[in-house]
C-alpha cells in the first residue's frame, strides 16, 4: 500500500502528491494523511472523481482517506 503523508501542507499540495500516487501506481490502494478537513474533502473529490471508493477515518493529528 502506498501512503501519502501531506500533513501540515496546505492546499493544493495534498492533492498533487495524491495526484502523483496515483498516477504513479494505477489501481493501487492509496493512504493519504492531512491535517485539515479542507484537505480530506479535496483528496476524497479527486479520488473519486478518478473511480476510487473513499474511506475516510479521524486520527489524533488529523484524518486518514483510504483509496481503494
């Protein structure tokens, strides 16, 4: 599984590292770490709109987007 740690990175840069994962590595689940919930919303938008299915989970320094 690849993860994506773009805590304390303010938009668009979650979204590009996301972005870049998963261009990189098609199909593969994806973990991406951010620190605010603009940034959740924003890499959630993007995988879908890319066919991946979301889970999204609270962590004690901010959220965890699962990509599947």
């Amino acid at each position: 599984m690849i993860e994506v740690d773009a805590r304390g990175l303010s938009c668009p840069v979650p979204v590009v590292r996301t972005k870049e994962a998963l261009d990189k590595s098609p199909g593969q689940p994806v973990t991406v770490l951010v620190d605010t919930a603009v940034a959740r919303e924003n890499v959630s938008r993007l995988a879908k709109s890319r066919g991946y299915s979301t889970r999204e989970e609270k962590t004690p320094d901010g959220f965890r987007v699962l990509l599947n």
